[in-house]
C-alpha cells in the first residue's frame, strides 16, 4: 500500500520520531559535504496553487542533494487548473514521476489526489495543516533542547492550519499543548476533541504561554485572507508575541514562526530576531526534514 503524508498522523509515533533524528544525520551529513544521491534517476512532481518560497527551494534543493529532479507545475502548466477531475491528473501524473508534493488550499484535493496517486503524495500545505512545517519546527526544537516529549508548548494566535498540525504533533509527539485564539478563531473542534488530553485551550496568551517551553504563532491573515487584515488586526490586538509574552514562558523557552512574519503584529523584532527565536533553524530544517521525509516514503 502506497505511503502518503497529508497529515503527521500518517506516520505513526516511533517512525516519526525516528524520521526526525535522520533529518539531524542527514543535515550533518549535509554540513560535513557528504554526498548521498540514493535518489538518482527518481522525480518529483510539485504542484503549486499556492506560492512558497520556502517550499519550492526545499523540495527542489532536496531532490538535487538526492541526485534526483524536481518538476514545479504552476495552476497554468497543469490541467488540473483547466479543470481536469482531480481523479484523472492523479493517475496520469503518478504513472510518470515517483511522488508527488501539492501545495493548495482544498485539504479534499490532496486527499482525492492520494486516493487515486499510485506514488506518495506530500501536503506541502493545505487550509486544514501544514505537516511539513512541524517537522522543520521538531526538529529545531529537537537540536536545541532534546525530545519535546513531556514538554509545553503554546500556540498563540488564529486557530488556523498551523494550529492543527501542532494539535497532530502534540498527538505524536507527546507533548502538552496550550492553545490560546481570540474568539471567533478557535480551531477545528473534533480535532480538539481527538487531543483533548493533551490541550488547554483559553482566550488568554498570557494563561497559554504560562510555563511554556516553546511558544509558536504565524501570520493574523494568511495568503488568501488579505481583505480581512484590518478586521483581524483588531480582533487579535494584545495577542502579539514580546518579551512581556516570552517572559511569562520558562527562562529558556524558544520561539518559532512559519514565516513569513509581520514584525509588529503576531511577534516583536525584538523575539523573532533574538537569541529565543529557533525561527530561523527551523526555516533551514525545512530542507534537511523533507530529505528525511521523501527518504522515509521513497525507501
């Protein structure tokens, strides 16, 4: 049965765990200028109906350490954008390349291409998670404090697709999470249900980031949410992550943030440019946890 990552519960827990002290070898390995290509002669097809700057050098650039190719199709160089059954270009498409990546707003989408895709297909994000960023963030927490298992983590801001994956990773890697959203923004209810062991949820940053370990948010408005930006501005006021936040954390909590970021709105200059911020670590991770990831479904 083909092996698909649309959510970081499709691996299970030990597999995961594992997958992110091989992303730690492989980024060694990578450092040191080892050269590992078992990947030659193998594709990957990447679909985009959302730009990413991160995602497309990531994915590229692994595939190229790998020995192997990467192919990017925009909306206009697929029939997918045409309006082709989703059915259809995943047969077609995985008959040709070794997996596939689909960056795109429609979680459905990637589900219904995976059913019909006879290689792995990766969500590189949908409106619903974005598990390839966790991996990234794990890790980095991972190289900076050992395992997160036992630890807590907060959430502050819109209880949106990054929400849920850190409510999957609180699952999987058995860790507590607080989660703290202004109302109206709370996320998905039946996936809060699935974890509710393992989360606090409250309308207080301050209450979520009590005694946290690692505090994470993203963007008030992300790509697709722009006409609502002064609205949210006002909705999420007080929920901007600073040093008065931080503080209320414990003394060696970290930081981290998808990007891109708005300096000023969901996080000072001063936290996500100071020695709290694993920001940056874990943008970078992005490339050596997919290697991780594509050798894990490629093996």
């Amino acid at each position: 049965m083909t092996q698909h990552f649309l959510t970081l519960l499709d691996i299970e827990q030990d597999d995961l765990k594992k997958l992110i002290l091989r992303a730690i070898e492989l980024k060694t390995m990578h450092k040191t200028g080892e050269v590992y290509q078992p990947f030659t002669g193998l594709v990957l097809g990447m679909i985009f109906d959302k730009a990413s700057t991160r995602t497309r050098v990531s994915f590229e650039t692994a595939m190229a350490h790998f020995g192997g190719h990467a192919i990017f199709l925009s909306p206009r160089d697929t029939q997918l954008g045409r309006g082709e059954p989703v059915e259809d270009s995943a047969r077609v498409l995985s008959s040709m390349v070794d997996a596939v990546m689909i960056r795109t707003f429609s979680h459905e989408l990637v589900k219904r291409f995976a059913e019909y895709s006879s290689v792995p297909v990766i969500n590189a994000l949908t409106d619903y998670c974005h598990p390839c960023q966790l991996l990234a963030d794990i890790q980095a927490y991972t190289e900076q404090r050992g395992d997160i298992a036992g630890h807590t983590v907060a959430w502050i801001g819109d209880g949106n697709n990054m929400c849920h994956s850190y409510i999957n990773a609180a699952i999987r890697f058995d860790f507590k999470l607080n989660i703290a959203t202004p109302p109206g923004y709370e996320p998905d209810a039946s996936l809060v249900a699935s974890a509710s062991d393992r989360i606090h949820f409250s309308h207080s940053p301050e209450d979520a980031a009590h005694g946290a370990d690692l505090i994470a948010t993203d963007v008030w408005a992300s790509m697709g949410q722009e006409e609502e930006q002064k609205k949210r501005e006002r909705d999420f006021a007080g929920y901007e992550v600073n040093q008065a936040l931080m503080d209320m954390a414990h003394n060696d909590a970290l930081f981290t943030h998808c990007l891109p970021a708005h300096r000023g709105e969901e996080v000072s200059a001063g936290i996500i440019d100071g020695p709290q911020s694993i920001t940056w670590i874990a943008a970078e991770n992005r490339l050596h946890s997919q290697k991780a990831l594509l050798e894990y479904l490629l093996k």
